[in-house]
C-alpha cells in the first residue's frame, strides 16, 4: 500500500477488511503510540500491551470507523481509552487490595491484643499461685528489675537462693505455657 494514501481511501479499505491497509497503520503508527502511550504509564513493556490492544480493537471496530476521521486520531484516542481505562482497573484492584490488607492487619492487630491479653491474664494466675517468697523474688527481679544480689541484700537472703527462686517460678510458668515459647521469650526477655 503507497504510504502517500490519504486517510479516507486508508479508511474505506479497513473498513472492508483490507489486511494491508491495517498493516500500514500499524507500522506507520505502532513506534509513536508506544512512545505517547509511555508518557503515561512510564513502562515501555505496558505500553506495547496497551497498544497492541488498541490496534485489536480498531481491527474489531473497522466497520464503525467513519471516512472524515483520520486513522491517526482513531488510535491515539483508543490508545489513550485503553490506557485510562488499564489505569482505572488498576486503581480498583489496588485499593480492594490495601483495603483487604488492611483489614487482614486490623484483624491481627486484634486477634495478637486479645491474645497477648489472655496470656498476660494467664501469667498473672500462675505467679499469683506460685509461693510467697517465690512470687516476691520474681516481681523484684523482672518487674522492679533488680539484680539478684539486690534482692538478696534486701531480703537477707544468698544470691544463690534468689537464683534458685526465680529458676523455681520459671519452671512452673514455663510449664504452664509449654505451647507458649515465643510469648515467654517476649515476657521476660531483658
């Protein structure tokens, strides 16, 4: 097909379903469609996509295509739908993601609070069940954080019965959270 062939004669043979007349427009045209359609998308690989698409549907559309219109405009104006509309479905398909990944994170959030709760509650009933001087030891080490010989000097007590103490409460409470391992390297922890 002579490249000087005006737009209405390029018309009138696409739409007759004339292939060398679309494969005209697709060579003439292909390599600046790409190029406009990157201004927007910043990706030479979405673009291709989204121009290979627009000239599928002026192929699919050749019988509404109208004489007066000129085949360049047909296809930066379906280029440029084919993008906004790529852009839309992917604005929705992004925001039903972070939306659904917030939720997921909210969910956790709140499922991990009410948990960590019951466990917090759980370990409050062991170290409340656990012997006087026991307790009382353990509360002066991890809670007020002081150090054995601290303790031992407050209690008039041996270092070595502050470390046997604290060795006994971790024991029953480890026990009772042996499913539990990460909440107890959390717990207590320093």
């Amino acid at each position: 097909m002579d490249s000087s062939m005006d737009s209405e004669k390029l018309v009138t043979a696409l739409k007759h379903g004339d292939e060398l007349a679309f494969e005209f427009l697709f060579n003439r045209y292909y390599k600046s469609l790409v190029a406009f359609i990157t201004t927007y998308t910043r990706s030479t690989e979405l673009s291709e996509d989204i121009v290979q698409q627009s000239f599928i549907l002026l192929w699919n559309k050749k019988e509404d295509l109208q004489l007066k219109r000129s085949p360049k405009n047909y296809l930066y104006t379906i280029a440029y739908n084919q993008f906004v509309d790529h852009h839309r479905k992917s604005i929705r398909k992004n925001d039903f993601l972070e939306e659904l990944r917030y939720e997921f994170l909210q969910n956790s959030i709140e499922e991990n609070d009410e948990l960590l709760e019951k466990r917090i509650n759980k370990l409050k009933t062991i170290i409340e069940k656990l012997p006087p001087k026991c307790k009382r030891i353990l509360i002066m080490s991890k809670q007020e954080g002081l150090k054995y010989k601290e303790i031992a000097d407050k209690l008039d007590i041996s270092p070595r019965t502050v470390e046997e103490q604290v060795r006994i409460a971790f024991k029953k409470i480890r026990k009772a959270f042996e499913e539990d391992n990460l909440f107890l390297f959390f717990m207590f922890k320093k």
